[in-house]
C-alpha cells in the first residue's frame, strides 16, 4: 500500500476493522515505515521523525496480539506516517 492509502482511513474505519484487517493494515504500515526509515538514514539528513522513530522504535504487528493491541500498534503508525519529516524531500525542507 502506499502512503496516502494508509493514511485514508481514519480512527472510526480503525475501531470497526477485524483482527485479520488490522493485522494486514499493521503489517502494510510497518512495511512502508522501515522502507522510508531506510531511506532516510541512506540520505544522512537529519530528521525529527527519524529521532522518534529510533526513541519508540518500529511498529510491531503480531497474530499474537489482541484486538486494542493491534488498534494501538496502527494508530501509532499512523502518527509515524504522518510526520512531514518522514520522507527525503520533507527532512530536506525541515
């Protein structure tokens, strides 16, 4: 998925998801987070949104995990997402 579909759903599509869309949605977010986390540090620009990310670390998205724990988990990617910082070209405006 990409960036603008991830960030398309909002906290109500989030609190009505399944287990097994949460854990896909987790996955997808996690996915896109470590592939801009790798460009960023590949870019050697200092970022705010890199700091939090190596502070709070990854996103985890475990079948293991209960329901609000996957909610969490997505609503914290989502906020990762977000951040104007997260990309090459934001970090270089910043």
């Amino acid at each position: 998925m990409k960036r603008e579909e991830l960030l398309s759903y909002s906290a109500e599509d989030i609190n009505r998801m399944t287990k097994a869309e949460l854990l896909a949605l987790a996955k997808a977010e996690q996915k896109n987070l470590k592939d801009a986390i790798r460009r960023l540090r590949k870019s050697d620009i200092s970022s705010p949104a890199l700091k939090q990310y190596e502070k709070t670390g990854n996103i985890s998205a475990k079948k293991s995990m209960t329901l609000n724990q996957l909610r969490h988990e997505v609503m914290k990617g989502q906020v990762m997402l977000r951040y104007k910082t997260g990309t090459v070209a934001g970090a270089r405006e910043f």
